[in-house]
C-alpha cells in the first residue's frame, strides 16, 4: 500500500474504537514497521502556558489550549507553520517540531500558526493497513489549512470533500450545494 503520510484518515461508522470515532487524523508517518498520526480535531482541557509550569519550562504566557493526537502517550508534537523551527516538513507551508529547542521557541512567538498535540495515534506493522481494507477509515488528501481549522468543523467538513471525490470524481464542484438537502 502506498504510504498516508500527509494524507487524512477520518473515521468511518464501522470503526468501533470510541478513542476514535468522528475524528480526522494527519498521518505523520506511515511505513511497513508501523504508523503514526495525530487527531486534528480533539482539544484537550491543558494550556501550554499549564504544560510549560508542569514540565519545568521556563513560563510561557501562551493559553493556546493542547490538542489530543491520540491515545498513545508520546513527546508533544507541533505542528506549524514556521519553517525556521522546522526539523522535518510534511506539506506545503506545514512543519514538524518535537524537540524543546524548536518547540519551546515556537509556542513563544505570534507570528506563525501552530498546533501542539499531547499524546498520538500510532498503529504497529500492517494494523493500520488491516484498519483500512476493513473499512475503519476513509483517506483523503491534507492540506495545511486542515491543520489550523475549527476542531468541531472538521470532521464534517472533510467527509464532505470525500464524499465530494466519490460522486464527483471530476465534477464541476462549484455548482453543488453546501448542504445536499438544498438539491
């Protein structure tokens, strides 16, 4: 299967896991030993400035609240928009952070998106895959704005531009509804 980095996995109705269920994942990394991404649409109660006091950072004033990327506890992951604090790109415009260095800079400026994820969403060699043929996800291209867009809206938002893709494949989508009610 080629790999889903970069690419959204949202989650179907026939996925049972509840640490799941209508949430879109960026796949981070995806090869044969395993898989990796984070939940774009799930906060979390905690605000870096309360993360940076908890893990002895110098204090931040950012209340910027944390994303919960999944259920697999990991190091905090940014995602951003600031290509100086980059350590791997990942889209167009959208970057990967996980080392205090670069993160802790980041969470401190105003002048570039960014998202930071506690904790991720990880599958061992061929899970996901399985996940897949199953039925349990859905994928569709990722773009960097998907990152940074409401977390309530997005689930919808990107179903809608998959179900788009399948009656549509190379339609005129301009001319289609917001809301398919409106036919």
């Amino acid at each position: 299967m080629p790999s889903l980095a970069g690419k959204l996995l949202v989650a179907s109705r026939k996925l049972r896991d509840p640490n799941f269920s209508r949430t879109v994942v960026l796949m981070l990394e995806h090869n044969d030993e395993g898989s990796l991404g984070v939940v774009l649409n799930r906060l979390s109660q905690q605000t870096v400035s309360e993360v940076w006091r908890a893990i002895e950072f110098d204090p931040c004033d950012n209340d910027q609240l944390l994303n919960t990327g999944g259920p697999v506890p990991g190091p905090l992951i940014a995602l951003h928009a600031c290509e100086e604090l980059a350590e791997k790109p990942l889209l167009p415009g959208l970057f990967i952070s996980m080392q205090k260095e670069t993160v802790d800079p980041l969470v401190r400026q105003t002048e570039h998106a960014f998202r930071l994820y506690t904790g991720n969403s990880g599958w061992g060699a061929g899970q996901l895959d399985d996940e897949l043929q199953a039925g349990g996800w859905l994928s569709a291209p990722a773009k960097a704005d998907d990152v940074f867009a409401e977390p309530e809206a997005l689930w919808p938002e990107v179903t809608r531009r998959i179900a788009l893709d399948i009656m549509l494949p190379a339609g005129d989508r301009s001319r289609v509804p917001p809301d398919a009610s409106m036919n």
